[in-house]
C-alpha cells in the first residue's frame, strides 16, 4: 500500500469520524430541544381523563439526554451492588446475559462447525439433512422457551437452550458453505501429497474456509445478543432483559433508555471482537 492511499484511508477515516460525531450532537440536541417543548411531546393534546385512564400526568414526558447521562453516572460508578433479588447492578445484570449467551453459543459451536464440515465435504450428507435444516431453521427461538421450560423445569437453562438454538444454523450454514467452496486444486495437492483426510481437513479446508465460519459465526452472537433480551424478559429474575422490563414495570423511562444503549454497546463490542478475529484469519488468493 503506497502513501497516497494510506493518507487518502485516513482522511476518510477522520472525515467519517467527524460526521458521526456531528450527526450525534445534532441528535441528542434535537432530543434535548424537544424535551422543552411540552407541545410537542403530544401529552398536552390530550383530556384530563385521557390522560389519567392512560396512566399519565400533565408533565409526562420521554426522558432528555441530560437525564439518561445521569443515570449513566449513577449506574456505571457502581455496576456491582446486590441490594436483593429486584435489585442488581446493570454489571451484574449484563454478566448474567453474557453468560447465558457465552454457553449457548459455545455449545452451538461445538456441534455446528463439525457437523457443517461434514455436509460441506459429503453431498450425501447436505442432501439428507438439508430438509431438517430448512424446516428448522425459519422457527423463531423463542417458540422454543414453551417446551424448553416444559423438558428442562429451569428458566436459565432454558435460556441457555435458546440461545443455542438460534446460534447454530448461521454457524453451519456458514461452515457448509466454506467448506463446500474450497478450491478443488488446493484439495488435490494434498491429495499429491499423501495427507490423510484429518491432515487435509485441519491444514487446508479449515484455514481455507475459516474467513466464512468466523462470518457464520459473527452473525450467530449477534442474534444470540438480540434473542437472551427477549427470553430474560419472559423468564424474569435476571440478565439486562429482565432489568429493561422490570424498570419499566417500575415506570422509570430514564432506566429503560439507559439499559437499551447498553445493549447496544456490549452488542457492538461482542460484533468489533469477532470482527478483530476474522480479520486475523482473513487471507488474499
């Protein structure tokens, strides 16, 4: 890469910063601004009953920015505390989370990335368990926490269980596909060189195929995040689902905001961690 083009991707890449960051402050201004204009809030168009039988006052109101960073202060110098079982840290309450996904997903990885090497080196094998593929994997994950609470009698492990659900099929498809899409030269000078079917599946099919079972496998965390919000939702008692809905419950929107953009955060974080990993395996033909 000559000089030019590295200068040219870094003033991109300033640039590109630059205008998120405005786009930010614009955001959260207009936010703001509209915070203080209780007309357009939408709560004043409504009658006195209207309001009592909806449950709200004449100064009901989404919480503003300033509120939310507040929160964010109060929460994140103290992520950790116990004061019981309906009052945990957003630490504790996101380490829970992670957990349960974690497990789920390294138990789908353990059963899908085989299991996707060998339909993607045996069309005998795509071919007969591709109707079970595609008939089980349009099921949403959460149609599953009914019978899963029904067989297993444990909300964790029941959310474990869902979480493993909707994390395998991205990973063996993916891995199929990988495998399946090695060249047939590379497989052929193996071949010239005596390797044993093991040898060429670790030393040449896996290396070869692995940018396309990292993206399989990107793909599942993110769902994983998106499914253990709504399964601790169901379940109750902990995880950063069941700390959105119970604040709600509490009636406390700055909470719920502030839980929702911690989603958000640890989910990019779990995405930027797989991508740094992709990247390492990444090769050019």
């Amino acid at each position: 890469m000559d000089r030019t083009t590295t200068e040219w991707k870094f003033s991109l890449n300033v640039r590109a910063t630059l205008l998120a960051v405005l786009i930010l402050i614009a955001g959260l201004g207009l936010w703001e601004g509209l915070h203080q204009v209780p007309a357009l809030t939408g709560v004043g168009q409504l009658s006195e009953y209207e309001q009592l039988m909806a449950g709200a006052d004449q100064t009901a109101k989404v919480p503003p920015p300033s509120a939310v960073l507040v929160r964010a202060w109060e929460e994140l110098s103290n992520p950790f505390y116990d004061a019981g079982p309906n009052d945990k840290g957003i630490g504790i309450q996101l380490g829970y989370s992670l957990y349960r996904v974690l497990t789920g997903y390294l138990m789908a990885a353990v059963i899908a990335i085989p299991i996707g090497f060998l339909i993607g080196m045996s069309p005998l094998m795509y071919k007969a368990l591709n109707p079970y593929i595609q008939v089980l994997r349009p099921i949403s994950p959460l149609a599953w926490m009914p019978l899963a609470l029904f067989i297993i009698r444990d909300s964790e492990a029941s959310a474990i269980f869902v979480i493993f659900i909707c994390s395998i099929w991205p990973m063996l498809l993916n891995t199929a596909f990988g495998v399946a899409g090695v060249r047939q030269d590379w497989v052929n000078v193996a071949r010239t060189h005596e390797l044993s079917s093991i040898k060429t599946a670790f030393k040449v099919i896996l290396p070869a195929a692995a940018p396309t079972i990292l993206t399989g496998m990107r793909i599942s965390i993110g769902i994983a995040w998106l499914v253990i919000v709504a399964a601790e939702m169901l379940v109750g008692g902990t995880g950063i689902g069941y700390y959105v809905w119970n604040e709600w419950n509490n009636l406390d929107l700055t909470s719920v905001i502030f839980s929702i953009l911690m989603i958000g955060v640890v989910g990019m974080l779990l995405d930027l961690a797989l991508s740094s990993v992709a990247r390492l395996v990444t090769y050019q033909e």
